[in-house]
C-alpha cells in the first residue's frame, strides 16, 4: 500500500481496481439470474411443453427459464465501464423503489383497477433511474397503462376491471 502511494498511483481509484469492483459488483446478480434461470428449466421439464400453437404445462416456464439464463450470463459477461460504481445507498433506494412498485400495484390491481396500477407501477419504478425526468417518465406511464390494458383485457381477454367504478 505505501508503495502504491510513493508511485503516485491509488489502487482503489484506478482505472483497473474500478472494473474489479464493477466486475465483482455484476457478479453475484448475475449468477443468482442464471441459478434461477437454470432451475425454472429443469422444474419445467418435469411438465408437457406441447407445440407453439398448443401449449402445455411445461412451455412458458422453460421459455422463461432460458430468458432468465440468457439475461444472467448478459450481466454476468458485460463489459464493465471506466465509470464509478454505483453507490450502495443509491442501489438500496433503487430496489426498494422497485419493491415499492410492485407492492402498489398488488394493492392497486384490485382496488383501483388495471390502468391506475399499471400506471403506479411503471411511475415508481421508473423513478428509480435517477436519470428519468418526470414528464416523460408520466407521459410512459400513461401510453403503457393504456397498451398494459389493450393486451391483457381486449387481445388475450383476460377479465381485469380496467378503472374501479367505470
């Protein structure tokens, strides 16, 4: 360390020792995705997949099982950046953000309706970004609300009360 110091150089502040902490940062999220991934698969395999056209049991949890282990070798193998890595307090007020998010929309779902939930949830969470303004980040939330409820109620028909009281 002090020779580290009489060189001039910071280890924890150069460029190398911030790709090790955003390296070992990815890491461990990354590896949880594919673990899960990987079990959703085996557990789906258990089941009857069917075809595209007739699906069984067993397909839409293999499918998303393979997307959670694609997504989880995505983060686990991504380039880090020379940037910082994030700081602890502004990941633990991101996720509970998120968390925040999904419990709205639970509670909204049957109290308020599809579109106000969807709205709530697409908000909070996308405030979690520090980089997302706020009239734009409305302005998503509404055309998804509005696109949430033409898919899940009109196309594939299921029976959600779009607004509470309408």
């Amino acid at each position: 360390m002090e020779r580290a110091r009489t060189s001039g150089v910071d280890p924890q502040n150069s460029p190398t020792g911030l790709k090790r902490l955003s390296r070992r940062f990815d890491l461990w999220p990354g590896s949880v995705l594919l673990v899960l991934g990987l079990l959703t698969v085996l557990e789906g395999v258990r089941y009857e997949t069917g075809t595209l056209t007739r699906m069984g049991p067993g397909f839409f949890p293999i499918c998303l099982g393979v997307l959670l282990a694609i997504i989880g070798l995505a983060v686990m193998l991504k380039t880090p950046d020379a940037g910082e890595a994030p700081e602890p307090t502004r990941v633990v007020n991101a996720g509970g953000r998120v968390l925040l998010a999904i419990g709205t929309f639970a509670a909204l779902l049957n109290f308020a309706g599809l579109i106000p939930a969807a709205f709530g949830l697409i908000l909070i969470s996308g405030s979690a970004h520090a980089g997302n303004r706020v009239v734009p980040l409305i302005v998503l939330s509404a055309f998804m609300s509005v696109f949430v409820s033409v898919v899940f109620v009109h196309v594939l028909g299921i029976p959600f009360v779009l607004i509470a009281g309408w």
